[in-house]
C-alpha cells in the first residue's frame, strides 16, 4: 500500500514537472508567435497601401499620388493641403508599422506600442480606402482586403498575448520629449508656406522630409543633452527632474549620452544629404549653418559655460530656430539665388512662430525658476525675476499677433486671420503660465506646462500654413480651404492638452 502510495506520488510530481515544463515553452514560444503575427499584419498593411505592387497604379511617386488620388479625390481643396495630408498619413504609416513590429519584442517593445500601432494602421487603411473610392470609384477587389485588413488588425489587438510591462523603446522615445518638436516642425512648416505663397518653387517632397527628419534628430539630441548636462551640473535631481528617464532608473546615463550621439550622427548623415542638392557656391554657408546648429544643441546647457546658465539661451533658441533654421531651409529646398536675395522678407513672414518658440523655453524656466535658482543657474527668467518673466512671457505670446496684423495690411494676406483663431488658446496660455503658480506642481503636471506651450506652438504654425495656402498670393481665397482650415482649429482646440 505504501510502495503504489509513493508511485502514485512520484508520478503526480512528474505530470505536475511536466505540465509546468510545458508552460514554461509555451511562454518562450509566445514572443515567436506574436512576433509572427505583427510581422504577417505588416506585410498585409504594406500590400494594402501598395508599396509591394509594380504595377503603375501602385508604385508611383508621392506627387503622382497626390495629383491622381487625394487631390482627384478633395478638388475643391488646395493642393497643398492635399500634399500635407497625404504626408501625415505617410508618415502615420512608418510610425505604425515600426509600433506593430516593435511591439511584440521582450523588453524592447510591450501591449501599449503593438495597440497604437494597430490603431494607427486601421487609421491609416481607412484613409486609403475613402481616397481611393473617391478618386477612382467603389472598386470590391481593392476594397475587400482593405476591409478584412481592418477587422484582422481589431482582433489581432483583442487577442494578443503582448505583456504590458515596461518597453525600453517607450522609454527611449519619452526621454528625446518628442512634445517639443513643434519647436522644429512649426518653422518648418511656415518657412515651406511662406516660400510657397511667395512663388518659389520647393524641393521634393523627399528631401524636405530628409530636412525635417534632420532637424527633428538634432533636436532630440540637444533634449538628451539637455537632461544629461542639468543631472550632471546638479540643477535636476530625483525630485525636480521633469525627464524621469535616469533619475527613475530607466535609462542609464551611458545610454543616454549613446541615443544623443546616435541621434547627432543621424542628423549629420542626413545633412550631407540634404547639401549634396546646395549649389557649390552655397555650400561654405551650409557647412558654417550646420556646424553652429550642431554645436548650439551642447553648448545650451553643456561645455564651460553653458548659455542656459548665463541668461543667454532665449538668444541662441531665437538665433538657432530662427535666421539659422531659415536659412538653412532655403538653401537645401529652393534654389538659393532665387530666394536668398528675398530671406528678410521670408523672416519676417516667419516671425510670429519664431516668438512663439521662445516662449517654449521661456515657460520652462518659470516653471522651474525656484530649483534654477538654488542651482546657481541664472536663466532670463530667474534674472527677470517672478513678475517680470511672467511679463516677458505675455509679450511672446501676444506680438505674434500683432505682428500678424501687420502682415496682413502690408502684404495683403488675408489667410492670415486664421491665426486669430489662437488668440483664445493663447489668453488660456499666458493665464496657466503667468497666473498658475508652477513651482507647485510635481511630477507630469511639470512636463505639461512645456507641452501646452509647445501645442500652443503647433496649432499658430497650422493655422499660419493653412492661412496662406488657402489665400495664395495674388489669387482669390478658396473659401471651402478655410472653412476645413476652421474645422481643423477646432479639432487641434478639443484634442490638445
């Protein structure tokens, strides 16, 4: 009896090794299967938006694109609106294919990264859909797959086994603080408007996105350095630290000080892109343009005497973002002989965004004006004092407007008054900046205060393009641009923070 107790025992314990060996594979086999999976929903999204046919409906260029489907598609709107569409949704396109593939990968990716990139391919297909419907008729054999792709990509993110723990990919992207790009993008975007309302012809879509990508890659670079140099110089710390990357232990210092490297080498690599369409004669300027961008993103707040800590890092943000960022745009995108000669006009169209972007830095040296202070840090803000800074940063965010009003009676741009439509955001800003008192808040209500400036930022840059687009100069207004241009305003009012 006791001899079959002990067997009966032994086995329980071998079935019960056995079953867990069981789960133990099937754990280690469940990324593979994922993996699988995001990688099948890829390749069936890349089909769907046609960048694996050969035929001529499929492989042509952006600007073929743009003319045979989305502007067939929207002709009542400008072209240009049409060009910007189709780009976002390009874009949209990369950044969900990179969050489905990344998502499935341990550690590196988690459920959060597989879902937004789900999303965003189901966004993504149902544009191409309506646009191709519109354009060229309801056609089932294209509409079909597109439409099984969608109900794949729903259940795909239901069943998913994905763990949500912490992804290294998520983390890397909150620590280059991608919510102050709009200080790079929102120059861009007018600077392309303002040449295109002026008559000048523009580059290919490509190497503008090459340009973009460039100052994007050095302006997450200078962020890193950013916290690197205030966590080293001791003006951050684990509890006034808005960038909780290192100080959480996320991210070792080594990492980053290697993403920030990587990111400048992008920005270089792309820069030698971009010049190699410089004319010759431009090219000492292009090098002399670079070389000072690149060495303004160390020297904010790292080097012997960083102009962050001195009371001179609204000048360098104005200088790098403004004559610098424009000047370097006309010589890679327009032909230089055609608009250099015309760059005081340009800058002064671009002015009202350039204000807005130093107030970007502005507001992030009220909020921390107290921890600065104690650090020996001695920013504008500090300088100026309570009062006086919060003066300063009123200033920044009413004159654009003002001077928009300037543009429009001296240059005849009646598109410009969609750029009243900021007005109320930018009363709602000065009261949270000016009035609010900052040195409260904790945590992420820290990172929003840069955030809300930056939207501000981004939403004075949209209305500032769609303005002159929809009013080309010397033309009528297209008044079916402006009412989508209001429609977008609204939208940009209830969906940023």
């Amino acid at each position: 009896m006791v001899v079959e107790d002990t067997s009966t025992a032994v086995k329980g314990k071998l079935r019960k090794g056995h079953g867990k060996a069981h789960a133990r594979k099937g754990t280690m086999m469940r990324p593979f299967q994922d993996m699988l999976l995001s990688g099948a929903l890829t390749a069936w999204f890349a089909w769907s938006c046609g960048w694996t046919q050969d035929s001529y409906e499929y492989n042509r260029s952006f600007t073929a694109t743009v003319d045979d489907l989305v502007h067939a598609a929207l002709p009542i709107l400008p072209r240009e609106f049409c060009v910007v569409v189709h780009w976002v949704f390009a874009l949209i396109s990369v950044i969900a294919c990179t969050a489905v593939l990344i998502g499935p990968v341990p550690l590196l990716g988690n459920r959060t990264l597989f879902t937004v990139g789900t999303k965003l391919m189901t966004i993504v297909t149902i544009y191409e859909s309506t646009i191709t419907m519109l354009a060229t008729g309801v056609d089932a054999a294209q509409v079909a797959p597109r439409v099984a792709l969608i109900l794949a990509l729903k259940v795909a993110a239901g069943v998913s086994k994905i763990p949500s723990g912490p992804s290294v990919f998520l983390t890397w992207f909150i620590s280059v603080r991608p919510w102050t790009f709009p200080a790079a993008l929102a120059p861009l975007i007018v600077t392309a408007a303002v040449v295109n309302w002026l008559g000048l012809e523009l580059a290919s879509v490509s190497h503008m996105t090459e340009l973009i990508f460039s100052l994007v890659a050095v302006q997450a670079a200078a962020n890193q350095i950013n916290s690197i140099a205030d966590l080293w110089n001791g003006v951050d710390n684990v509890h006034t630290a808005a960038d909780r990357s290192i100080v959480d232990g996320h991210m070792t210092m080594r990492t980053m000080v290697a993403s920030a490297a990587s990111l400048f080498g992008v920005f270089v690599i792309l820069l030698v892109r971009c010049g190699l369409m410089v004319p010759s004669e431009y090219k000492p300027s292009l090098t002399v343009l670079a070389t000072v961008g690149g060495l303004a993103a160390f020297i904010y707040t790292a080097g012997p005497l960083p102009f962050k800590y001195i009371g001179l890092g609204d000048i360098l943000i104005f200088l790098t973002f403004g004559p610098m960022t424009t000047y370097y745009f006309l010589l890679c995108l327009t032909n230089p002989d055609q608009s250099t000669p015309i760059f005081g006009q340009i800058f002064i169209l671009t002015l009202p965004t350039l204000l807005l972007v130093v107030a970007i830095l502005n507001s992030n040296n009220i909020r921390d004006m107290e921890e600065d202070k104690a650090s020996g840090v001695n920013t504008l803000a500090s300088m100026m004092g309570p009062r006086l800074s919060r003066v300063y940063f009123a200033i920044l965010q009413l004159a654009p407007h003002f001077i928009a009003a300037w543009i429009i009676n001296e240059y005849n741009c009646v598109g410009l008054l969609l750029t009243f439509l900021v007005i109320p955001r930018t009363m709602w800003q000065i009261y949270r900046v000016c009035i609010r008192d900052l040195s409260v808040l904790k945590g992420p209500e820290r990172k929003f205060v840069v955030k809300e400036t930056s939207d501000t930022v981004l939403m004075y840059g949209i209305a500032t393009a769609m303005g002159l687009a929809c009013s080309p100069k010397g033309q009528p207004v297209n008044f079916v641009g402006v009412a989508v241009s209001m429609a977008v305003m609204a939208v940009a009012y209830m969906t940023l923070q």
